[in-house]
C-alpha cells in the first residue's frame, strides 16, 4: 500500500510565560516590558516518526498533554514543526475540533455551504451532497435556523456530517465517538469503515482503549510528546492501561473505604482503585438497574472531595458482562465539558435518552480521574450491573426498527400498508407468498 502519511522525526516546541503577562503592547510598554519574555521552553513532541498507508487506521492513545493534538494538527498543517517533517499525500478532511469552524450567525444551510466549500468541493457539489448531510446529522427540522440556537450536540452532528461528506483521502479525528448518542455513534462508525474500506488513510486520537482496538490497525503511545510503543492496537493499549492502572493502585489506600453503597455487588472493594483525594460516595442507575431495550437511564454519581481538584473527568462506560465488550465509553472531557474545581461534596447526572443495547447482562462502570488521566482519583469496574430486557440478537445494538413484508398478494390490496414485525405472527403468516 501506498504511504499517506509520513512523519519523520518530527519536533514542536512551545514557549511559556508569566502568568499575569501584559495582554497588550500598550500595557507591556507601560510595564516597562516587565514579564514579556518566555519563561521556559518545553518540547510538546520529541522525534516522532510514523508512516501512515492509504486503507490503513493508526490510533493515537496518551494522557492530556501527552502531545497527540499537536501532532494532529501538525499533520493538518496547522503551525511548523521545530524539527523534523510532516510529508502528506492526498486531500485532508480534519476533524481536529468538531463545530469549532461554525459561524454562529449563518444558518446551518449556510454553513454546510461554506465548510464544503473550505474542504474542497465545488458549490455544485456541497449542492448534490445537502440532502445527504443534513439527513446524516439528523437536522431536517432545524437546517434553517441559526446555528448559535444549535446545542453543542447538534453543532457536533453537523460538523461530523460534513467533514465525512467530502470525500476526503486522509482523515484526521479527535474523539469523534463523542458526537451524539449510541445509535448515531453506530452510524458514524459505519461511514468511517466505508471510508477506510475505500481507501483513506485515518487517524484517530482516543482516549478509550477500547476504542482503539476495535477501530484501529495499528496504535501508538505517546508520553510526554515521545512515542513509547508503535505496535498491534491490543498491546499498546494492553501496555497503556497497565502503567495507568498502576499508578493509580500505587495511590490506592491501604485501608478498606469508609462507605458501602447499597447500589454496588459485594466485590466492591476489590474493583475499586484510585487515591481517594475524591471519592465516587454513591453511584445509582435510574429509574433502576433493570430496563427495556430503548428505555431511557440516568446515572447520578454523587461524590467527595477532600481538598480543592481542578478540572476533574468523570466517565462512564458500559460492558457486557459476558466477555467485557465495551458497549459505551463516555467522559466529559470528550464531551467537551469542562467541570468546575471539584470542593467538598455534590452530584453529577448523566442522562441517556435511550440505551439501544440488545438483551443481556452489562456492567455500568464510573469514574473520577485527575485532570490529564495520569491516575484515578476514584474507578468503579464492574461494580454496578445493568440488565437490558429485550431481544438478544447476534452484535451489540438494537436501534428502533421495523420489518415490513411486502407480497405479490400485499401488492395487489388497494390501500393496505405492509404488515409490521411486530404483529403476530400468525398474520405474517396468511400473507406469506406461497
């Protein structure tokens, strides 16, 4: 296969500066220029070297500050490197910040217009395309409204459907899997596959490892702006979440926690690990931990903090507890929510509108992580079982869906619509052709 992408040891370094540094020339000068000069210099990435081929899905896996967005924006063509080269062949569709290149006065028509265009396509061609975007993104209704009336959900959809709608050669992605719930979160993966199947060459940032290695081809670490291990997507991630893991066991209590929680199996203890400078006080599944395929669930989290943390990510992920396939993998910091120091006590909710889950067993896993996932202030594995009532059909997701038996006979009846699945069966039955 042909390269798409190759990164030879490629540099980016970064200046830092005083805190209270003069936002203005005019205030510097009246300062004297006091404060103006870099304090220190950092490497944000250190000779890194990659080749990515067309057809090809590398995952970029590391904690905040690890220096993968950089990365991906160098590869993007968003700044110079300091050292080294970044070689790239073919279109580019960057989804390095999903909504970010909105005009929040222009309607959504609108704006699909001027981001197809930035990406490449001819107005003729954003035209033929429209239809199939706007239905992508599921925003029929409101295509025609200004995007600021948008939420930040619906601005993600729009993003994603565009940028998946040019055809580009080479895919960059920053957690695309936080756009929308689990049925469009199917729909976006099933178009990234046809892309790659296609041909083009992605690259993906993700924090999930489980996300890496059902998606990817091939994994990279990064720490510390390095690359640590360039391998199969199952021992990097494998190697990855051993060192996180460790770290937060090292911080881990001696001493048995003081709360047990109604909500939890009796293992609580033994799948509970972080350094409890905040603690997951109480986790429960509303309006129970036994629901219908479809239903809606919330999850209220109530915690503690013992001293002020700054920037804390929650998570929640579900896994089905027959071999541990992660269903769902949420965090705020995907979501792009940015939590307010964490003080004392308080809740936090998430709700999900529906969980289109097929029938079975899963486990409902919560946690609380310092600000650049270097370690868990609090992680609940497996703890909290969910039991999805509903058809077990063979995969993960079951989507509100119909079949419909249209016959030579059904044809033929004036006015008469197709008959549903979900009527009995003996009426299927009397329409079947013979």
């Amino acid at each position: 296969m042909s390269v798409a992408i190759r990164v030879n040891g490629l540099g980016k370094r970064f200046r830092r500066y005083h805190a209270d540094r003069p936002p203005t020339l005019k205030e510097a000068i009246l300062r004297g220029l006091r404060k103006t000069v870099a304090v220190e210099s950092f490497w944000a990435l250190r000779d890194v070297s990659f080749e990515v081929a067309y057809g090809e899905m590398l995952g970029i896996i590391g904690h905040n500050g690890a220096g993968k967005s950089t990365l991906l924006q160098l590869i993007g063509g968003v700044g110079q490197p300091d050292s080294g080269r970044v070689d790239v062949d073919g279109r580019i569709g960057a989804l390095l910040d999903l909504g970010a290149g909105f005009s929040p006065d222009l309607t959504g028509r609108e704006n699909v217009f001027v981001m197809a265009v930035a990406a490449g396509l001819t107005r003729r061609e954003a035209q033929r395309r429209f239809d199939r975007i706007v239905a992508f993104a599921e925003l029929e209704d409101s295509i025609d409204n200004a995007v600021r009336t948008y939420s930040s959900g619906m601005q993600m959809r729009l993003a994603f459907a565009v940028a998946i709608h040019t055809d580009p050669e080479i895919l960059l992605v920053d957690e695309f899997l936080a756009v929308g719930d689990l049925a469009f979160q199917t729909k976006c993966l099933r178009r990234i596959a046809e892309l790659k199947a296609n041909g083009c060459a992605i690259v993906l940032i993700s924090h999930s490892p489980a996300q890496i290695n059902e998606l990817c081809d091939r994994a990279i670490w990064l720490r510390h702006g390095e690359v640590v291990m360039d391998g199969p997507p199952d021992v990097v991630t494998g190697q990855y979440a051993v060192e996180m893991r460790a770290e937060s066991q090292r911080r881990t209590p001696n001493e048995a926690p003081e709360w047990i929680s109604a909500e939890a199996s009796p293992t609580s203890n033994l799948n509970r690990f972080g350094s409890r400078e905040a603690e997951l006080t109480r986790v429960r599944l509303l309006p129970g931990n036994r629901i219908a395929s479809g239903d809606p669930l919330e999850i209220e989290i109530e915690y503690r903090a013992a001293r002020p943390l700054a920037s804390p990510i929650f998570s929640v992920s579900i896994t089905r507890s027959e071999d541990g396939q992660a269903c769902l993998d949420l965090n705020t910091q995907a979501m792009g929510l940015s939590l307010p120091t964490l003080d004392g006590s308080g809740t936090l909710r998430l709700s999900l509108g529906r969980v289109d889950l097929v029938g079975g067993d899963y486990w409902v896993n919560v946690g609380v992580f310092e600000s650049a996932w270097a370690y868990a202030y609090d992680f609940h594995w497996e703890l909290y079982a969910l039991v999805i009532e509903g058809p077990a059909p063979q995969g993960l997701l079951l989507p509100p869906c119909r079949w419909w038996l249209e016959t030579a006979d059904t044809k033929q009846a004036s006015g008469e619509p197709p008959v549903p699945f979900d009527r009995p069966m003996a009426q299927l039955q009397q329409r079947e052709v013979a």
